[in-house]
C-alpha cells in the first residue's frame, strides 16, 4: 500500500477540522443533541451523504487526495419488552489517509 503525500498544508488543515469537530462531539453528548456536531461539520466542509430515506445512521464526509475526515452519528432503541429505556446515540468521527484510520474521535449520549 502507497500513501500519497497530501498538498502543503492539507494535512494541517484537516487536523484543525478534526479537532474542532471532536469538541463539538463533547458539546453534542453534553447537550444531548446531534446538532452541534452536524453544524460544525457542515460549516468545516463535510458532506451529509444521506440517500433521503430515513435511517438511524447518517454520515458526514470530506475526502479531498486520500485524506478523508468521516463523521458517523448513529441512534438505537435500547429497550427490552417490559422495559423502557431512553435512546442511545453514538457519535464517531476518525481521519484517515486512504485506509488507515490516523484520528479516531467518540462521543454518546442516551435521550
């Protein structure tokens, strides 16, 4: 496997991105919300790949030479018949240069 030299700069750049999306992870799970993290993401470039039909998992990504910052939000039901528990929401982001994982960042929060 060849691992490509990013542009001058990229590198630094997309750690900068990173670092600011994994305090808004921390932010999301604190306000028990998504919303900090999808926003932050947004603004620093990532993409929503959605289909348009509804899911669970939905995950933001930015991809520029073999650089890639990929965000992933994913909410389950944690219940059991007889008990009711709140949802569970799971928040990974990672960096990563072609297929290796450089950053790994998590966040959760039950709603």
């Amino acid at each position: 496997m060849t691992i490509e030299e990013p542009r001058p700069g990229l590198l630094r750049e997309f750690e900068t991105v990173f670092e600011a999306i994994a305090q808004a992870l921390a932010t999301a799970a604190e306000q028990r919300s998504v919303t900090p993290a999808e926003s932050v993401a947004e603004l620093l470039g990532l993409k929503d790949q959605a289909d348009g039909k509804p899911s669970q998992t939905h995950v933001w990504e930015r991809t520029e030479g073999d650089l890639s910052l990929w965000l992933q939000w994913h909410s389950y039901d944690q219940s059991h018949p007889f008990s009711i528990q709140p949802d569970m929401n799971k928040l990974k982001l990672e960096m990563r240069q072609g297929s290796a994982v450089l950053r790994r960042a998590e966040a959760s929060y039950e709603d």
